[in-house]
C-alpha cells in the first residue's frame, strides 16, 4: 500500500523533473553542436588560407617552369589568382567567424548552461511545493501505524510473559535526520 504510494509520487517526481530540464538539457545540447560546427569550419577556413602560403610557392615555381619553356603562363597565373582570392576570402570568413560568430556561440552556449540550472532549481522548487506536503501525510500515516505497533507492543510486553514481542525502536526515532531535513518537521 505504502509502497505503491510512495511509487507513484516518485514517478510523478521524476516525469515533473524531466518535464522542466529536459528542454533545457536539448538546448544546451544544440548550442554545444552549433558551437562544435562553428569551430570546425574557422578551423577549416584558417587552415585554407595557412595552406595557400605554401601553395603559392608551389605555383609559383610553376608559372617559372611554364615561363622558361616558353609556355604560356596566363592559364596558370589564372589559377594562383583564383586560388588566392578563395583564400583570402576564406580568411575574411574565418576572421568574421572569430570576431563574432565563435564568440556568440560561446555566450549562448553558457546561457543554456545557466538555463539548466535554472531548470533544475525551479524543478527542485515545483516538487518540494507540490510533493513535500503529499509526503508529509504519507510519513504521518505511517508514525500513526507505527504509534499503534508501539501500543499493541507495550500492551503484550507488559502483560504477558508467556507472549513475547521485541520492543521495537519508534519509526520517526529510526528516521531521524531524513524526516527533519526533508522539511517533514511536524
């Protein structure tokens, strides 16, 4: 009986919790991969510009070689032209991106950090305004039956040698600690 109480308020207790932070866990999750991203393609865009230093040279002593062939090397200068302006604008990119992309992600990803928090908090709010009362009475259920066991207990134990009954230690004494601090306090 008892049992199938107190399961039900801890069923309700967990789908309360959920209810409240797993909104903000999602979001927090999708700022974390959106952050993730952002910094995946800076890196790719700062890597493509730190590569083109090198890839310069390479078509440079290119065109030289094309140039002492006697080829023609308006092609090739095409080439490192385009090459180097998709670089350059893959370094204003990734400067755009560290100037204030990265850093809005970052903020936004601590703000649904704190939003978690928060979640948790006011979670932990509804369900002692909600179930500590609902708790309460169960716990003052169970102190009555067990106020009657001490009786039934008292009674045998001192009328009777012939029937025997350990004197059990009180329920809410067993408690201690978890009773007050749980804000049952009667």
């Amino acid at each position: 009986m008892f049992e199938d109480k107190f399961s039900n308020v801890e069923s309700d207790l967990l789908a309360k919790i959920e209810e409240i932070v797993n909104p903000a866990i999602a979001a927090r999750d999708e700022a974390q991969t959106k952050l993730n991203n952002l910094e995946e393609k800076f890196r790719e865009y700062r890597t493509a510009w730190d590569n083109f230093e090198w890839s310069k040279k390479r078509r440079i002593k290119e065109i030289a070689d094309i140039a002492a062939s006697g080829g023609d090397v308006d092609a090739a200068r095409q080439a490192l032209r385009d090459e180097e302006t998709e670089a350059k604008e893959k370094f204003e990119i990734s400067n755009v991106f560290e100037r204030t992309h990265l850093p809005a992600a970052k903020q936004l990803l601590e703000k649904r950090k704190d939003e978690v928090v928060n979640a948790y908090r006011e979670s932990r709010k509804q369900v002692h305004q909600k179930y500590v009362a609902e708790v309460k009475l169960m716990m003052d259920e169970l102190l009555a039956i067990d106020e009657n066991w001490q009786a039934v207990c008292n009674e045998h134990v001192s009328g009777t040698s012939l029937f025997f009954l350990p004197r059990p230690v009180a329920f809410k004494a067993q408690m201690g600690y978890h009773y007050e601090s749980a804000g049952l306090k009667a």
